[in-house]
C-alpha cells in the first residue's frame, strides 16, 4: 500500500507541474485537463509495463536467492574442527 500510495503522490506530482501552469482559477482549463489525463495515462501504462516486467523476473530471482542460501558453505565459512585456543598448559 505505501509503495502504491509513493507512486501514485509521484504521478499526481509530476502530471500537476507538466499540465497545470495557471492557479489563477478555480477550475482546470480544457487544455490543462487533456493535459493531466493523457500525462496520467502515460504513467499508467508504464507503471503496468514495469509491473509486468517485474511479475516476469520474481520467480527467476526467487529459485536464484534459494540456490544461494541452499548451497553449502564454501572455503570462507567456518572450518569444520576449530583449533583450541590457546592457554595454560593442564597439569
């Protein structure tokens, strides 16, 4: 929901600034609201686009991360019998 709301504060924003140049009037002219929804469709479809891409990528990046975390650990993790650490000699 946060990231919904994120985007869509960013869209509002971005489209008011390109579109809206006069705050003289209580009421959008007609070229501001053509203005606003074809900004805002452009947005739209993008942000479907990336979405799309998204959904495509997140199972190939999931199997991957559970590769990682499933392998055994390598030449830099612990080693398998650690050496007593040094102190004094027991009688």
């Amino acid at each position: 929901l946060r990231d919904f709301l994120l985007v869509y504060n960013r869209m509002t924003e971005l489209c008011f600034r390109h579109c809206v140049c006069n705050l003289n009037y209580r009421l959008l002219t007609g070229r501001e609201e053509s203005c606003l929804d074809s900004c805002a469709a452009r947005l739209v479809r993008a942000n479907h686009r990336l979405m799309g891409a998204y959904v495509g990528l997140v199972p190939a990046l999931l199997q991957r991360r559970a590769a990682e975390h499933g392998a055994p650990a390598g030449p830099s993790g612990p080693p398998a019998s650690p050496e007593p650490a040094p102190g004094p000699a027991e009688p």
